[in-house]
C-alpha cells in the first residue's frame, strides 16, 4: 500500500514537474525580459547598437570604410551601404566610418528619436559636419556652428527670409527661368539634360538674392565654377596637394572670398546707406553698421554665410528639380494629369509673370513637389554627434559617437507611406503623422531655404509642364559617383515637344 502511494506520489511529482517546469522557465524567462525592458525604458541598458567592429577583427578596421567608398563609387550610390546594414542588423546599427563610429536610426526607430535628437536643440549632441566642409565653407559658416553661436548666427541670416524678399525671388526665378528655357530649346534643340539647366537657374537666381544680380557675365560664371569646384570638394579625400580635388575646392573658396570682399570694399566706398540695393549682402552690411555688436555679423561671418547660402541652395534645388522632371518623364499620365490643371491655371491668370498669390493656388503641383521630394530624399540622414555617454532608442551610445537619423527609410517605410516606391502626389491628401517627412530636416536645424526650394521647384514645373511635354531621352538609372546628394549619372536628358496652348 505505502509503495503504492509512494509510486503514485513520484508519478504525480514527475508529472507535475514536467508540466511547471516550462510554465517557471517561461515565467522567469518573462521577468527577465520585463527586467531588461524596463532598464532599456530607464535608460539603463548597456549594450551598443548591433554592427560595428569586435576585437577580432581590430586588423580589418577600415573594412567598413571601404565598403561605404566602393558604394559611393558605384552607380548604386552610398545609400546602399546603410540599406544593406539594415537588412543585416535592423533599424538601429553600428558601424565605423573614417575611424569615426556612426549609429543608424531607421524607420520608426528613427521616428521615435527624431523628436530628442533634432527637434528641440538637444544639449547633449551637437550638429555634426564632415572637417572638410568647414575648410571649405568657413568655421562661421550655419552648417558648422553650434549651440548659442549657431542660434545667434540662424537669427541674423533668418531674417533675410521676409515675405517681401521672398515674393521679389517668385518674380526672379521666373524671368531667370523663362529666358533659360527658351535658350535651351531655341534652334531646334528637343533635348535638354534637366540638371545643368537646373543647376543653371538655381545658381543664378539665388545669387542675385544674395549679392544683386550681376552685370559682368564672365565675372558670374568665373563664380559659378568656382562655387562648382567648392562643392565637388566636400566629400573629397583632404589632402591640400596641388592636383587634387580638395586643393580646387579650396583655392576656389579663396578666390570666391576674395570677390565678395572687394564687393563689400566697393560698396562701403560708394556709401552703405546711399546704395538702394535690397539684396541680402547689403542688409548684412547695413546691419553690421546699426546694430549692438552682440546682434551684428563680423566681415568674416556674413562671407562664410552668402558661400553658405549659395552652397547650400543650389545644388540641393537642382537635384530635386531633375528628380522631379524625370518622375513625371516615367509617369506620363500624371504629367497630362498635371498639365491640364496648371494650363487651367494659367489661362486664369492671363500666362503672366508668376506671383506669390499664383503659387498658393496650385495645389495638385505643390503635392508633386512633396511626393518628389519624398522619394527623392535629397539629404539621406542627419548626423548628430553626442557630447557625453547616453542613451538612445534604448541603446548605450558612448561620447563623440555620430547618430544619423535616417530619413530615407522613414521616406520608404510601408507603415507610413502605403506602396512607398510608386509615385503619387495625391498620398499628400491626407494629413501627415508626425516626423514622417524629414525632407528638411526639423526642428531647430530646420532648412532656412525650403520656401525658396518650394517655390523654384514649383515654377519650375509649372513652366515647364505648360509648355512641353517630354520623355526620357535616356532610362539609364545609374546614380553619379561622389555626389553629395543621389543623382542621375546622366544628368536626366529629356526630349520636349512644345505644346500649342490653343491646340490644348
Ligand atoms: C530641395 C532643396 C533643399 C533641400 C532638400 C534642403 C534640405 C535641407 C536639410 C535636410 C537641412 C537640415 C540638415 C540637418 O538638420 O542636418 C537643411 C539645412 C539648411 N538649408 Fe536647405 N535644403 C534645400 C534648399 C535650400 C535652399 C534653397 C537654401 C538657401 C538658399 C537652403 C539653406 C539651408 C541652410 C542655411 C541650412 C542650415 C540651417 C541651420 O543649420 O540652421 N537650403 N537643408
């Protein structure tokens, strides 16, 4: 009897051993996690993001390097090198790049982020740039400064911004544009490659807000290579021998400096408040004059802000104009869409000179100008680097790493934008949820110039799909080597047929 309850107890102990034992694995299991969640939450977690170099392999440190140059010099551009590394480590990784190391933020992960790290001006990271752009734009130059000088020097060039400024540039940009146009297709030329006209009007149009448009036409095309030349150095290897590209770059900047500042001489000689110029260098000049020493900008920093300005406007512009033309060039029934609403409009206002008021009636085309910059994503990331150890996305980031937040993958992300690569402007019916389009950035670093790009990119358009219709004079899809932003290798050539408004 005894050795049968003893065998039916050891029978119901083995049972139910083997029952609570995978239910108390899976309930310590739980706690574990909850543990490791909750420390994430607090901050506490010490574990780095995913990726990066372990000290096994210290001897290939500049593998990464490597691969990220090989992706640059490729046709598939170096977003290739982040899009890879997600796929492998997900949407937050670690990686080393010119024995810097960088964390990617991707998607919602990005997102999430998005608000501590660019929103407000986060006392622990600071904007980061790349030393060679500094040598290069100059260390009083907006890209570069940070914290109090940063917002001192944002509220001087800000202001240039003013509606008056702004509805003047409308008139320019359309003349500059006209005449432009009507160049590239007199005698008989059906092709036209997008980005130099683009990379043409920008330039122009934006100098002649910064500095007054200029009579001397080999002086201006002296500065537009040289500006060229300042750009294609950004990303270049520093070394400053004779011959090479960042040694362009730099004595480029030299001679682009040397021009502003016998400007400023002259118009300093002929009086400040005589001259009736109302472009931005004359504002900055008088202001220097009139205001407290705190408010006004040295010499020195308005140079490095006008470089600054023209850098930053117009390559940016013209890469997401040829974007945008080649979209609508692959999507032909959006362009007639597109060009019936915009004949209709301008019939409405007799064909003449664009105005403010014109632009904010074109509703369709501005959708078309935001699904292009979307699936163009011109800036790629934003780099931050952090000033002391912290935490992010629930990751342990230590002091000097880089944090880029990846807008590209917001941009593309399913969750966000429903079939992400088709393009079509009318996604931007509905209202948009928070930090899901980073086209400019956000927050305290926001661009100062997207009214600008918005409104060239919206002329543009509209003068272009009123008076044409075009095709892809070539479909290679190839992305040029070393750009600072992805762009078509061939420039995006299209053919144009010229419309006959009264034949519409
Ligand atoms: C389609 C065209 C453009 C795009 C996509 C673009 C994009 C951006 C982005 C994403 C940033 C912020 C980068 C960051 O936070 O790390 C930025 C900053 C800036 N952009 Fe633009 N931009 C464009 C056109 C322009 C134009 C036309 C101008 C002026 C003429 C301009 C002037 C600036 C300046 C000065 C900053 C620095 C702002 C600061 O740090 O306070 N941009 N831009």
């Amino acid at each position: 009897m005894m050795s049968t309850t003893t065998t039916t107890e050891s029978a119901w102990g083995l049972a139910a051993y083997i029952l609570l034992l995978p239910a108390a694995i899976a309930a310590i299991t739980c706690l574990l996690l909850r543990a490791l969640r909750a420390s994430h939450l607090q901050g506490k977690n010490k574990s780095p993001p995913p990726g990066g170099i372990g000290s096994w392999c210290r001897g290939f440190v500049g593998a990464e390097t490597l691969s990220f140059l090989a992706d640059n010099s490729s046709g598939r551009g170096f977003y290739h090198f982040v899009h890879t590394r997600a796929l492998r480590y997900g949407a937050c990784f670690r990686t080393t790049l010119f024995a810097r190391t960088h964390v990617f933020l991707l998607s919602s992960t990005a997102r999430a982020a998005a608000s501590g790290l660019l929103a407000a001006d986060p006392p622990h990271f600071a904007k980061r740039y790349v030393r060679t752009v500094a040598d290069l734009l100059g260390e009083h130059s907006l890209l570069c400064t940070s914290h109090d000088t940063h917002r001192r020097m944002r509220r001087a060039v800000a202001g240039l911004f003013a509606s008056a400024s702004t509805a003047a540039f409308v008139e320019t940009f359309d003349r500059l544009l006209t005449a432009r146009l009507l160049l590239s297709t007199t005698g008989c030329k059906d092709r036209v490659v997008v980005l130099n006209v683009a990379l043409d009007v920008t330039f122009r149009a934006i100098c002649e807000m910064l500095i007054g448009a200029q009579e001397d036409a080999r002086k201006l095309e002296r500065l537009q290579s040289d500006v060229m030349d300042v750009t294609q150095a950004m990303l270049a290897v520093p070394i400053r021998l004779p011959g090479t590209r960042f040694y362009r770059g730099l004595q480029a900047r030299k001679r682009i400096m040397d021009a502003l500042r016998q400007e400023i001489s002259m118009r300093r000689q002929n009086g400040l408040k005589l001259d009736r110029r109302d472009d931005f260098l004359q504002t900055l000049l008088l202001k220097s004059h009139l205001d407290s020493p705190e408010e006004a900008l040295t010499d020195e920093q308005i140079l490095d802000n006008i470089l600054t300005l023209i850098i930053a406007g117009q390559v940016t512009t013209a890469t997401a104009i040829t974007w945008m033309v080649k979209y609508l060039g692959d999507n032909t029934d959006l362009q007639e869409k597109l060009r019936s609403v915009q004949l209709d409009l301008a019939s409405r206002h007799h064909d003449s000179t664009l105005t403010l008021q014109h632009l904010n009636t074109m509703d369709y085309a501005y959708k078309t100008v935001k699904e292009s910059l979307r699936m163009a994503t011109i800036v790629s990331w934003f780099p931050r680097v952090a000033l002391k150890d912290c935490q992010v996305a629930g990751f342990h980031i230590k002091k000097d790493w880089i944090v880029n937040v990846d807008a590209r993958s917001i941009h593309y992300d399913p969750n966000i934008y429903e079939n992400p690569t088709l393009f079509d402007p009318s996604r931007f019916n509905d209202d948009m949820k928070p930090y899901s389009f980073l086209v400019f950035g956000a927050g305290s670093r926001t661009c100062l110039g997207m009214n600008l790009a918005k409104i060239m990119m919206l002329i543009f358009l509209h003068r272009l799909v009123t008076n044409f219709r075009w095709e892809m004079a070539d479909h290679d899809t190839s992305l040029e080597k070393w750009a600072m932003f992805p762009r078509l290798k061939n420039g995006c050539p299209i053919h144009l047929t010229p419309i006959h408004k009264d034949m519409h």
